[in-house]
C-alpha cells in the first residue's frame, strides 16, 4: 500500500475546514470533463498541490475525479512534508577509519 493510499484511509474527509488535493495522476487521456474539472480545481500538472475549503461543490468535483486525485486533510498534509523534510534533512558523516584496530593484530 503505498502512502497515499495510506493517508487517503486515515481520516474522513468531512471533518477537515480545508482539504489538501494532489493531482496523482496524468491529464492526458482523460474525458474533457475531467480535464474543465481539473482546471477548476486548479491542478495542470502531476504532483501539484492545492488547498480548497471544504465545500459541497469542491467534494462534488473531488467525486468526480477521485481516480486522479488524492485528498488529505491538513494534519496529514503537514505530517507527510515534515517526513519529507526529514528525509531530506542533512544526515552526519560517515566516518570510516582505515587503520587496523590494535587487537585485530593479536600476536601468534
């Protein structure tokens, strides 16, 4: 299961004021309606991001494109870029040292 599956399963949708809509998959090939809906909602590209409120209208246009869309609440929006943040968070040398350690010689 990967992770937006993950955080689409978490929580309902109706209890969050915004909803975090990520367009996860591709434009092309799809219905024109699809397409006017997606343009509405203000995603052009793949991995791209909005915040709208929590209206009737946008879960009416979110059920519509729900094959293309992944919707997160605000809390597991900021969870998901914190864990991105910390992946790419600076990480400390590694620090390989080269010289044999003194009891790896042990006499014979």
């Amino acid at each position: 299961m990967n992770a937006f599956k993950a955080y689409k399963a978490c929580v309902p949708i109706a209890w969050s004021p915004n909803l975090y809509i990520t367009l996860v998959r591709g434009i092309p090939g799809t219905r024109r309606l699809h397409r006017r809906t997606l343009e509405a909602l203000r995603l052009g590209k793949c991995n791209r991001t909005v915040m709208r409120w929590n209206t009737p209208t946008v879960r009416g246009m979110i059920q519509q494109v729900k094959r293309l869309v992944v919707v997160e609440t605000e809390e597991m929006y900021k969870a998901r870029k914190q864990k991105e943040e910390a992946h790419r968070a600076l990480r400390p040398p590694l620090v390989i040292s080269h010289q044999p350690a003194s009891s790896a010689t042990g006499s014979v």
